[in-house]
C-alpha cells in the first residue's frame, strides 16, 4: 500500500501527462491549421482576398458601323457618361444615395427605383445616364464627399435616320433566356432586329477586360492589368441614305412603302416603311408612355410594310397574264377584243373599271388603259397553271432576305393550294379574278419591284441585295423559258401606260433631258361598295372612309432606254394608282437623276 506522499504524487503526474498530451495534441491541430492554410491553401485563400479588394470587368467593344453606298453613317457610337453608385461596402447605403440626389436632377419616381434597387441588394447601380457636362462638372468637383459614386464613360448605339430604322434594326440589352453570360456584362449590347440582328456577330467585335484595385468604398485605387478587346467590323449597306430619306418624306403623310432597285446589281437602294420608328428609343431602358405610343399607333410603326406587307397587287398582275400568254402557240397579242365595260361569263357578269368601255383594244393598248374585260377574256385561254409558273419566275410568291428580315412570300394561288387550304376545287371564276390581280393574289412590295426589274432588264434574274456590292454588273442568268417578246411588248404597253396620252399615268411622264419613266398603275381592292351602300350614296371608292379605300399602287423603271432602276410605290388607302403612287414615282425619277443617290 503506497504511502499518502507517494500517492499524490503519482497522481499529480498523471494529470501533469493528461495535460501536457492535451495541449499537445491542440498544438499539433493548430499547427495543422495553420500549415494548411498558410502552405497548402495560401493559392484559395489568396484569391478569396484578392476578390475582396480587385475588381474584374469587362471591356465593352466599340460596335462596328452601319454606312450607306456612300458612306453616310447609318449607325454610329456616341460617347456618353454615366453616373453609376456602387453600394459595395457602405455602411449607410439609403443615406449615400440620397447624397447624391443633391447633385442631379432626377424625377421622384426615379429616385424611389434606386433606394428600391438598394434594398434588393443590387451592386451596382446606374442613377443617370446622359450626363450634361454641367452634371459632369458638379459630381466630378464633389466626388470625394460621395461615396461609391463614379462617373463612366460609354459608347451608346445612335442611329442617324428615322427612315432606315426598319432595314438597321436596334441594339437591346441581351435576353437572359438566350444569352445568360453576355446579360450579366454591363453596357452589352447585341442587336434584336434586322441588319443590327442579322450581322451582331461581326459588329459585336471581342471583348477584354481589366483587374483593378478597390478601396473600402469600391473606388478604384490601381490598374492591375489589362486586355483591350477588338472592335467590331463595320458594314456598308446598298441603301442611298439620301433616296431613303426622300422617298420617306416624298410619301408625307400617308401610310405606304417605296422600293427602289438597281438593275444592273440587284442592289437595293431605299427600302422605305411608313410610319416607322426611332431606333434610337429601344438603346437603352424605353419609357412605358413611349411603348404605348408605339403599341397603340393604328398605323402600326414597327410594321416592315416593304418586306412584311402584302397586298393584291391589283393590275400590275396583267403584266405576268401578258406573259403567261406567249407559252400559247395560237396567243396573236395584235388580236382586237371588244370591251363594252363589262364581261359575263356563265350568269356572273365582271365590271371593267371604265363602266363606258374601251372600245376595240388589242394586248399593248389593253396594258396601256388597263383594261379589265381583255385580260378576263385572255386569262380563261392561258389558264392559271400557266400563270402560276410565270409568277413564281418573275418573283412573285418568294421570299427575300430572309435572313434578315423574315420577309414574306406573298401569295400565287393555284389549284393545288386552294385545294389544300379550303378543301374547294379551282374554278375558272378564281382565273378571271386573278388576272386582274385580285382574289387570292398576294404580294410585297419588294416582290413587286424584283418583278418589274427582271421584265426591264429582259428577262435576267435578279436578285435583291441588301450588302453593298463590289461588282457593277448583275451575274445573274436569263430566266428559263421566256418569249423575249412577250417581255418586249410589255415594255411598250408600259411605256404607253406613261407617256400616250390614252395612258392610266399620262398625268405623271417625265421630262428629264428625254429620259422617260415607263409604267403600271394599279388599284388593290380593300373591300366592295355594298348596295346598301350604293343606295345611301356611296357609289365611289372616294365616298368610303379613308381607312376604307383601296390602295394606290404603281411599278415602273427608269429611264426607258438601257433602264438602271426599278421600283415599286404603294400608297396605303390612296385609292387611285394614277392619282396617289405615279406622281411620286415621277418625283422619285428626278430624284434618281441626281449623283448622291
């Protein structure tokens, strides 16, 4: 038995071991600790307080340039400056923001957005962008008593014309449902229609970045590295921004389109569309009364009336039965017909638009007057398959541009389309009312043009460009299986549509150093006079509401020997095409005449 000294002195050993092999074991932990984060874990650790104190950002590229032909811009980038508050490390952030308040003018409801966008712990913040210089001037002098404020410099989308808004399209803020990574760049921008969306990749150019250093408050103290991005490449369009403009103005109030094409290339020089829209309103964040503006115009603004329209093209369409005419072996195109005013067939009995008649006319005198009865009786001969096969070689039911603008192919009816789309077999009826290109018949503006082009360069297919060619000639072969005078005798039924004094555009010829304009006039059916109508008085187009009457239509090239262009004019409700679309197609000749087109 171990004596009282001995015993607790054993004891006091054992706990002197029990304590030592304790703080032992805490030391070696610790060290472990300290080992692992000091040696093992420095590279983690040093990059979780690098990104306490270094910013990484990305460099916005400068967006390629949009010319025309001649370069004139279309598209540019203008300098602007921000105020941005970064609510990075501010204790009292509603406090900082409303310091700011004293030093620019803001509206109340925007004042309560930012304190709004603070409490859902946004970083980084824009108060106001289009800073005057005066603005500028007043933060920059303070800038040391706000906290986490900063002015940026950007470049901002600016479009230069009104009316080429729908062949540039815009730029937009891009779509986190599409593009999540590019969403989270501030200031990018990627383009959301037409030429701006079709081509955004080129334009886009590459992105850099840079690393900086922040103090507490998230102002920049040092530059730590960076990589300058590349621009992007700028685009040179067909269009003559200076014919674009003319023929939007020339169109004044009225709703309506104006397509002009370069014969020799297929360029496209003015694309017009109106109404449109400014581009430069859907840059950056667009005010709600201004969307409603646009949503709710009748007219409809964001409308491609030129690609996306489609309306009957009325007797422009005589031209292509004229055509389909020369694929008979027994067609005498000087063969007399006698048009009384009107045409029965079977018991329905279809009006001529001259209720007196036009006489004995044969099929240049029938094109020059537009007479109806001509082509009711020439359209049962040719039969609509014939015809149908020569519209869709002269451009009438294809799609252009679709990469571009999801432009749209109208509609050529046949017998195999009505059979699909009403389950009805075709009847002569549908012939007859599609020689005058009403009925089913459907087509843009740019299918119009495309078609006369292709009869005034005789016969060659041509094909529309909206990109600026390097070549002055059209490589574009002849059209397969086409009577050269068919497209002959065309031509001179629409130069006397023109310039013979019994012609439907006599009013409109040109005088320009004897260059002269040749053409065809025509009037698209929006609906009929009821006889209720008729017996209330309304018995003319005229006496119907303006949103009621037909639309005017005229297609034509210029000059008529050796033609360089041609074009289509469609004046929305205008009626008459003799009386609303050939003057400006007159107007538009002169213009053609001058060098900056």
């Amino acid at each position: 038995m171990l004596k009282p000294k001995k015993q607790n002195s054993l004891i006091f050993n054992r706990r002197l071991f029990l304590l030592s092999s304790v703080k032992l074991i805490t030391f070696s932990v610790i060290f472990n600790r300290l080992y692992n984060l000091q040696i093992k874990q420095s590279d983690k650790y040093k990059k979780l307080a690098d990104n306490n104190r270094v910013n990484l950002s990305f460099i916005v590229p400068s967006r390629g340039l949009i010319f025309d032909r001649n370069k004139n811009l279309l598209a540019d980038n203008q300098e602007q400056y921000q105020l941005i508050f970064k609510s990075y490390n501010i204790k009292n952030k509603i406090k900082a923001m409303e310091k700011v308040f004293n030093y620019v003018e803001l509206p109340e409801n925007k004042k309560y957005d930012l304190k709004k966008q603070i409490f859902e712990n946004k970083i980084k913040i824009l108060v106001k962008k289009n800073m005057s210089w005066n603005e500028v001037a007043k933060i920059s002098s303070n800038i040391t008593e706000l906290e986490g404020v900063y002015i940026e410099m950007v470049l901002v989308r600016k479009y230069i014309s009104i009316s080429a808004s729908h062949v540039v399209g815009y730029v937009g803020k891009p779509d986190k449902n599409t593009n999540l990574k590019l969403s989270k760049v501030d200031g990018a921008r990627v383009g959301k229609l037409a030429v701006e969306a079709a081509f955004d990749k080129g334009l886009q150019g590459k992105f850099g970045f840079k690393k900086e250093e922040v103090n507490a408050h998230g102002r920049v103290v040092n530059e730590i590295s960076k990589v300058n991005g590349t621009a992007g490449s700028d685009i040179s369009l067909s269009i003559s921004k200076n014919l674009q403009d003319y023929s939007f103005n020339r169109l004044g109030e009225n709703a309506g389109s104006i397509v002009v094409l370069n014969i020799n290339t297929g360029e496209i020089l003015a694309l017009v569309t109106k109404p449109s829209f400014d581009s430069n309103d859907f840059v950056g964040e667009m005010h709600p009364d201004k969307w409603k503006e646009i949503i709710n115009n009748n007219l409809n603004p964001l409308f491609n009336r030129a690609i996306k329209g489609t309306y009957p093209p009325g007797s422009i369409f005589k031209l292509i039965v004229v055509l389909a005419a020369y694929s008979l072996k027994d067609f005498n195109p000087n063969k007399k017909y006698f048009c009384n005013g009107s045409f029965k067939f079977g018991d329905q009995i279809f009006h001529c638009w001259n209720d007196k008649g036009h006489g004995f006319v044969d099929c240049k005198e029938a094109l020059a007057v537009s007479c109806d009865c001509y082509f009711y009786e020439l359209s049962l001969k040719v039969g609509i398959d014939n015809i149908y096969d020569v519209a869709r070689k002269f451009g009438l039911g294809n799609a252009y541009l679709e990469e571009i603008y999801r432009s749209s192919k109208g509609l050529i009816p046949s017998k195999v389309w009505k059979k699909r789309q009403y389950g009805r077999t075709w009847t002569k009826t549908d012939t007859i009312v599609t020689s005058i290109g009403q009925g089913f018949a459907l087509a843009s503006p740019l299918q119009l043009a495309v078609m006369i082009s292709r009869i005034a360069s005789g016969g060659k297919n041509i094909m529309p460009k909206i990109i600026k060619q390097n070549s002055k000639i059209n490589e574009n072969n002849d059209i397969e299986n086409i009577n050269k005078e068919g497209i002959s005798l065309i031509k001179k039924g629409m130069y006397d549509a023109v310039n013979s004094s019994m012609g439907t555009a006599f009013a409109s010829r040109t005088y320009n150093s004897g260059k002269l304009m040749c053409g065809k006039t025509a009037t698209s059916q929006v609906r009929r006079i009821s006889m209720k109508e008729r017996e209330e008085g309304i018995i003319k187009n005229e006496d119907l509401p303006r949103n009621q009457r037909d639309h005017a239509l005229f297609v034509g090239y210029y000059p008529h020997k050796k033609p360089k262009y041609g074009f289509c004019v469609v004046v929305e409700h205008g009626g008459s095409g003799s009386k609303s679309a050939a003057p400006i197609a007159k107007d538009l000749c002169f213009r053609l005449n001058l060098k900056d087109v």
